[in-house]
C-alpha cells in the first residue's frame, strides 16, 4: 500500500514539474513589436551643428590625381654611389644584358712531392747529409752549422759548437734511413730539399734543439728563437 501511495505522488509531482516548465516558457516568449515609421521622432538636419562641405575646397580630392601619385614611382636616393640601387627606382636607360662568363677553369693542382727511401746516410755538417761518394742533400728552412763555428761558454771561452752540431745530428740519425722529397735516387751532386725519419722532420728537429739556425722566413723560425730564449744548442753552454 505504501509503494503504491509513494508512485501516485511521484507521477502527480511530475506532472505538475512539467507545467510549470510549459507554463514558465511561455511567460517568456515576446511578441514581435510593431513599430511604426511615423512614431519615431527623426531630427531635422538643419537643427544639426554640422559642418559646411562646401567651404572646404580643399578637401576634395581630384580621383585623377589620387590615380596619378599612385602610378608615379617613389625614387629612393642610393646612399653608396659605388653600389647599384634598385632596378625598380633607378634610371635603367645605361643598363645592358651581357652574356655570362665561362665557368671558371679548375686550379692548377699542386703535384704531389714524390718521396724516396735513402739509406747509409753521413752526417757532414749540422743540416748536410751525404749518401755515398757523389749525393749530397742540404736540409731546406734552416742554414747549415759549419763545422768550424765556435760559441761563447758561461766562462767567457768558446767551445767549438759546430763539430757538436754535427756530432748531435749523427746521433739523431743513427745510421737510420731517411725519406726525402726528390724524384729519383739515383742523383748526382748537392739537392735542397726535406727529410723524414720517421714522422719527425729532421730540420724541425735541429731547428728545436738549436743545433741549426732557421731561416728567418721560414716557418721553423719560432723554433729556433724558442731554442735561443732557452739556451739549448748553439745558444747554450759548451756540451760533452
């Protein structure tokens, strides 16, 4: 009996929910309004404080003249004269359409030193080495120390730093065969030219040790002066 009360009143309380939802939106709903063109209150442009076109000439505009200003190029002023100002602003009366160059040729390839095995070398001089009876090779970027060349001592003496020079060259090399940039083996006489034992250029060497003097314009220069600020070699105290 219970349920059946509680349904009744939840049917009879959506019914009602449900006209007032109906009953609210038509409360809601606005009409259309009519409004008539003879009601409204328009004001008369003579009671208006406006201001006189007519007495104003210059603000006209001449539409020929909007239309000419707009086809008239703007020029601009080059600031560099040496350079080409724009082909839309500039005079392009003196201009002429050349054709285009040939592509440049490739660069002259530098040819590839060819480097050859020397054996039995001879130390002759601190920079001169010699192989056999008729090749000699004089180490390029430095000069050769003469053998007769003496150096002052801390003791104000001298000490005959040349014969060490080459005495410290034959050391370096040690019988050892050196590679050197020239085109054959099989030359006669004296070649300038550079030699490796190893990876080590045997001028850098004695251009670092101070045994031998860089040229002045060569690139082993900064060693040599290295050499002198630390007084090895040549710059330094008699050596036994």
């Amino acid at each position: 009996m219970r349920r059946t009360v509680t349904f009744i009143a939840g049917v009879i309380g959506l019914l009602v929910w449900g006209f007032l939802v109906v009953t609210a939106g038509q409360s809601f709903r606005e009409d259309p309004v009519d409004y008539d063109m003879q009601d409204l209150d328009v004001p008369d442009p003579a009671e208006l404080d406006l201001p006189d076109v007519s007495a104003a000439p210059e603000a006209v505009t001449d539409p020929a003249a909007t239309a000419a200003a707009l086809q008239t190029p703007r020029r601009v002023r080059a600031i560099e004269p040496q350079q080409f100002a724009s082909p839309a602003y500039s005079d392009t009366g003196d201009l002429q359409r050349v054709a285009a160059r040939a592509p440049l040729a490739d660069p002259p390839k530098r040819a590839k030193a060819k480097v050859v095995l020397l054996h039995r070398p001879t130390s002759l001089q601190a920079g001169v080495i010699g192989f056999g009876q008729t090749q000699t090779v004089r180490l390029v970027d430095i000069s050769a120390t003469e053998l007769e060349r003496t150096c002052p001592d801390a003791s104000d003496g001298r000490w005959a730093c040349g014969v060490m020079a080459r005495t410290q060259q034959r050391l370096f090399i040690r019988n050892r065969s050196l590679a050197c940039e020239t085109a054959s083996a099989a030359w006669q006489g004296e070649i300038r030219t550079r030699c490796w034992i190893g990876l080590q250029d045997v001028s850098a060497w004695l251009a670092k040790q101070g045994w031998a003097e860089a040229e002045p314009k060569s690139s082993l220069f900064p060693l040599t002066e290295l050499a002198r600020a630390e007084r090895r070699g040549l710059f330094g105290d008699a050596v036994r």
